[in-house]
C-alpha cells in the first residue's frame, strides 16, 4: 500500500512531465514554422535567390536563426548555397 506522501509526489512529478512534452511539441512546431518561413522566403526569390539579409527581412526571424536553419537544410542538401553570390536557392 502506498502512503499519502507517494502519491502526493507522483501528482507533481506527472505533471512536470507532461508540461516538459508540450514544450518539446511547441519547440517542434516553431522550428517546423521557422523552416516554412524560409522555404517561402527563398520560394520568393526563385530564380535569383536569396541572400541572408533578405530572408531575415522576409521572415522576420534573427539572424543567427535564419543562419543557423539555413546550414542545417544544407547539409541535408534542401537548400543550396552560391558561394560565390551569397545567395540561397
């Protein structure tokens, strides 16, 4: 049998474990809207690309964001980047 105590404690425990998993459901579905933006961003832009500047002022988000999105859809390989240019496709 349990005493009193243990089932206090389990009440905040449970809850303190569903409110970490919305969170995590939360940062998933920003990081899949900051991707959106990106997408459409560039998806403005088709045939000369984007630049950085650009997509920041598009979408609104930081810099260090929009980077730090753009390297990682690079290296999967669902953006490319000019070198040259600067500029996103």
């Amino acid at each position: 049998m349990r005493s009193a105590g243990a089932r206090i404690w389990l009440i905040p425990k449970n809850i303190y474990i569903l409110r970490k998993m919305k969170q995590k459901r939360k940062l998933a579905k920003s990081s899949i809207e900051r991707i959106a933006a990106i997408f459409r961003a560039i998806g403005t832009s088709h045939r000369s690309g984007a630049r950085l500047t650009d997509l920041v002022a598009h979408t609104g988000l930081s810099k260090a964001t929009v980077h730090r999105v753009l390297a990682g859809l690079a290296e999967v390989g669902l953006v490319e980047n000019d070198e040259a240019s600067g500029r996103f496709f």
